[in-house]
C-alpha cells in the first residue's frame, strides 16, 4: 500500500503553462498596505484586481488596513461586512475566489477562528479554523512562501489557479485567498472525513458498491476537468478527500469525495498543447505511456482512476514490484490479475470496467465520459439488465466484455505540444511488495 507519508514530497515543477490566469503569487513586491481584493471567476481566465476606495466605511473613526497598522491619509479600511457583499461566502458571489492582498497576515484571525491542525503538507501547515461570523468551519492551507523555496510556489501558483477556474461538487472548493508578501492563505472547503485513504486502510477495501460510488463521483470529477482540458496528472487515493460520510441501511459506506492538489495539473490551450510530455505524477499510479515519456493526454488520469479503482476493490495496487524498473514493466505490460479470493465476488462488470481503465494503449482507454455512461456505473440500469454475480471471473467473459472498446483518442502527430520529456530514473520511488511508494515525481527536461 502506499506511504503517505512519502507523498508529501512533490517535486519541482516545469515552467509549463499551466493557465492563463493571473498569477497571485508574483505580485509581492508591489504589495501595498491597502487592501486588494482580486476576484477570480470560474470558468474564465480572467481576474479583476481593485483597490477599495477611499471613501469606504471606516472603524472606529481610524484608517487602518486589515493588519492593524495605520494606513496612509486617504485610504481606508475594507469593513467586514461591507467586503463580504463583495467577496461572497457561499451563494452571494457564486464562481468567484477572493484573492486579497495585505501587508500582514495576523490581521486573518479577526475573521477566524483557529483550531486544531489538520495536517502537514508539502508546504506547510493546514488548519482547522472557524468563520468568527458565519461559524462555518474551514480548512486553511498556511503556506510560508519563503520557506517553500521557488519551484513549491510554482506548485501552489499552479493548484491555486485551477482551483480558481473550477466549480464542481466532487473538487475541492477554495473559498478564498489571503496574500502577504511572505504568506499565503487558502481557505478551503473542510473535510471533516479525513483522506480516502486513510479510510481505506481503516476498512482494508471497499464493497463493490461503495467503490462504484466513489467511481461515479470521481469520474464525475474528471469528466469535468478533462472538459475544460484540465489534466490532474496526480491522481491517487492520498488526493482524494473525504468531506462527510454515512453508513446506509445496507451497512455501506456513503462517502462525500472530494478531489485536491493540484499542483501537477495542467490546462491544455488549443492544439498546440493537447498532448504533455513529462513524466509526472506516483509511480504506482502512473499511465504506461506517461513512463515511457511518450506523448500523453488527459487520458493518464483514466489510467489512475483504474488504479484507485482496483485498490479500493482490493486493497492493493494491480502493480508491485521490488524495484522501480520492474514496476514500470508490469505497468508498460498492463496485465490485470483478479485470482486473490477477493476478486470472487466481485461483478464481471465492475472487472470489466477495470480493464477499460487499464487499457494500456491510451487510445484503447475508456474516457472520463464513456465511463460516466457505463453500465456498471449506473446503478438502476446495471442493477435491472446485470446481476452482481459471485463466480468467479472468467477473463475471456471479460475480454469479450471489453471488447467493444472504445473510439481512438490518440491526436495526430503535429499536435505535439509543451516541450517537456524525461527519462525516468530508479532513485525516484518505487512499489515494493511491503510498501507501495506514493510519491509524486516530477522529471523534466527540455527537448532539443
Ligand atoms: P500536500 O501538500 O501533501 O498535498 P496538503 O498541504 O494539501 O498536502 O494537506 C496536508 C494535510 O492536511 C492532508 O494530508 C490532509 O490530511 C489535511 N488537509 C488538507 N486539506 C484539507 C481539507 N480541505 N480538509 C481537511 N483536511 C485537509
């Protein structure tokens, strides 16, 4: 199974053009004490970035900015409530990310509350904290921009303005971002439920139909992003968090799953970047033709909700190997074995949907939106037409299941796009048969 604890170590990132979007990191120097407010809208690339004005209503009869410190004859303070007519929490101002800059970061705990600490990422602390006037609770990514070292904040630029650009009930929601010139806030959507993960290894494997809902909504996830030609490139259990949960009447597990880090992502821009080239993302979930450094597209994260899918069914990933080199045969071979007694109850269905997802030619893979209309998916339709069966799996029943694959996805060749391709490397993170290493890598190198 794979250490989460390794997975913290997300590597350097490429100065790909990831997006459009503004940056909110760069600006630092140009900080001022006044208050800027930039609000990003979902599905644009576009930011507005305003200075408050000076008339606004002040406290106390004192012109101060949000750190406390006395601000200059002529500008003024952003008054609580004044400001969140603007910055919107929930509905008010729905699709749009406040991203406000200040001089001081002390000035965030006049608005929250904060708690206990949630956990310790790559970098920097998240916390549990309180909206002091709504009591809505949220988590809030800590970064010290400083310490995180460059190519950490490339990262973070890159997972804040796609999270900026999406809107989707199974991705992590970011609420709002505070900037100083050291410091970085995201208040983020809370998961009370912890990573589906660590739930898993609480559980040891999920029934068939929890793991068909925890499939349906990440693909619901996916499907969304692959249709705003986002590519996570990341994709993995440790990602993937749990909001809430409950148990039903069958004694299933119900989770509300949420899709997080963002930091490998990339948005596609027209042809000249529909295909990636580097080699990105955990070992043991990455796509064969990400390994071989080929040409790619959206459809390695296919790859990796076909891992996840089998781990969660199983408990283990479908590739182990004591050495990195032989994991990546396994992967390049893709072959799926089902004999642990496990897979004995386990549909031909749901087996079958695996093999679509571990195609090893990506242009054979199923796609986000094939899988959103497959059968095994859609409970009231499989239920009705395909009875879970409990023989077990004959892999020619599947084969024959699966043939009826899917259209061709490779693009043609002058598609090649962003410059980036890497030879792999043995020291970077293997699966072994004790632990299955989780690490995101990040190798690049610069094409000729
Ligand atoms: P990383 O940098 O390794 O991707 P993060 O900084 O995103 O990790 O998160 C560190 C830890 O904080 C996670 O492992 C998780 O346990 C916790 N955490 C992160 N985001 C949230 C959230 N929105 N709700 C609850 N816990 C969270």
């Amino acid at each position: 199974m794979a250490d989460s604890s390794l997975n913290k170590n997300s590597t350097n990132c490429p100065s790909s053009s990831s997006t459009t979007q503004k940056d909110g990191l760069s600006c630092g120097a140009s900080i001022s004490p006044v208050l800027v407010v930039e609000m990003s809208q979902t599905s644009s690339a576009d930011s507005t970035e305003f200075l408050f004005p000076p008339d606004r209503k002040k406290e106390k009869n004192t012109s101060r900015d949000i750190s406390g410190k006395d601000l200059p004859l002529g500008t003024s303070i952003i008054e609580r409530k004044t400001s969140q007519q603007h910055w919107g929490r929930g509905n008010v101002t729905e699709g749009k990310v406040p991203h406000i800059r200040m001089a001081n970061g002390a000035a965030i705990k006049e608005f929250y509350t904060f708690g206990r600490t949630l956990g310790q990422g790559s970098f920097g602390m998240v916390f549990e904290a309180k909206d002091k006037e709504t009591e809505t609770k949220w988590a809030i990514k800590k970064v010290n921009k400083e310490k995180a070292g460059s190519s950490a904040v490339k990262l973070l630029e890159r997972e804040v303005n796609i999270l900026k650009s999406v809107k989707h009930e199974h991705i992590i929601h970011l609420e709002q971002i505070f900037e100083t010139p050291k410091k970085m806030y995201l208040v983020m959507e809370l998961c009370e439920d912890g990573e589906l993960k660590e739930i898993l290894d609480r559980k040891r494997h999920f029934s068939e139909n929890e793991t068909r809902w925890i499939i349906q909504s990440l693909a619901s996830a996916i499907a969304y992003l692959h249709n705003k030609d986002i590519v996570h490139r990341d994709l993995k259990l440790e990602n993937i968090m749990v909001k809430s949960s409950f148990i039903d009447a069958n004694n299933e597990m119900n989770l509300n799953i949420k899709v997080t880090d963002f930091g490998l992502a990339v948005q596609k821009h027209g042809r000249s970047e529909a295909m990636l080239q580097a080699t990105c993302g955990t070992p043991i979930y990455m796509a064969p033709e990400v390994i071989n450094a080929h040409d790619y597209s959206q459809q390695c994260d296919i790859w990796s909700i076909g891992v996840i899918m089998y781990i969660l069914l199983c408990g283990g990933p479908p590739f182990l190997a004591n050495s990195e080199e032989k994991l990546f045969e396994l992967i390049r071979k893709g072959e799926l074995h089902f004999e642990d007694p496990i897979w004995d109850s386990i549909s031909d269905s749901a087996k079958c949907v695996l093999k679509q997802l571990l195609k090893v030619d990506p242009a054979h893979r199923i796609t986000a939106k094939e899988l959103l209309d497959n059968q095994w998916l859609t409970p009231t339709v499989y239920e009705k037409k395909s009875p879970v069966t409990s023989k077990k799996a004959d892999t020619n029943d599947i084969d024959t299941c699966c043939s009826s694959s899917t259209s061709s996805k490779l693009l043609p060749a002058e598609l090649k796009g962003e410059v980036e391709k890497s030879s792999v490397t043995p020291s970077q993170g293997v699966a072994t048969k004790s632990t299955a290493k989780s690490t995101a890598l990040f190798r690049s190198k610069k094409k000729p």
